[in-house]
C-alpha cells in the first residue's frame, strides 16, 4: 500500500511537473520559431505603429512575469505550438528560451506603442 502524499511533497511534485511542462512547450515554440504566421505576426507588431494600428499593452498594471506569460501565450497561439487549454495556470515563461525573447519583445513593443500614445506615464503607470 503506498501512503499519500504529504503537502510538501505533493506542492514540490507539481512545482517539478509544471517546470517541465513549461520547458517543453519553450521548446515546441522554439520548434516553430520559424513559421510564416508567427514571423509575420511578429513583424506586424514590431511595425504596427506606422500603419496607424499599433499593439498596445492592454494591462499594464499588470507585473513584468505576467505580461511575459499572456504574451506569450499570444504567441504560443499565434505559432500553433501548444493548445491554450493544455498551457497550465502557473506556466512559466523559461528565462533565456526563445518564448521568453519574443514575449520579451512584445512587451517592450506593446509599452512602447502605448506611450507614444499617452496611454502610460513615462514609467510604464497607466495613466
């Protein structure tokens, strides 16, 4: 008979299982990193604002961790790398993966865009 799982054990169990859920859906992006959609999303944001449509960041409130996750997540959707209803809620955006480096990006681009347009102070508070 085996005996359950005491709460430490259980929480360092998940904490472990979501680390490698995580890594592998870091490496199923990167697997598609070069896929038309995604590379022509990207640019589309990078550019947005000089065709007068930019990206902005719609919850800047919002901390540096969490933006990184719903960006990417967008782009998880955009690439077609891993059903949203499989990402799980604690998901973590790898530092260093190439998810983390575009999630990164949209941000900066999207924080950008809103600034030049007065929807954030100088220093990223919505206004």
């Amino acid at each position: 008979m085996t005996r359950p799982l005491d709460s430490t054990t259980e929480h360092k169990w998940n904490n472990e299982r979501s680390g490698e859920q995580s890594e592998m859906i870091a490496k199923a992006y990167a697997r598609d990193a070069d896929k038309p959609e995604l590379t022509g999303f990207k640019q589309s944001c990078r550019e947005s604002r000089k065709y007068g449509f930019p990206i902005v960041a719609a919850n800047p409130a919002k901390d540096e961790s969490e933006q990184l996750a719903w960006a990417a997540r967008l782009l998880l959707s955009v690439a077609q790398s891993w059903p949203a209803t499989d990402i799980p809620d604690d998901f973590e955006v790898i530092s260093g993966s190439q998810l983390h480096n575009d999630a990164q990006q949209l941000v900066a681009n999207a924080t950008g865009n809103s600034r030049q347009l007065g929807l954030l102070e100088p220093y990223g508070n919505p206004i």
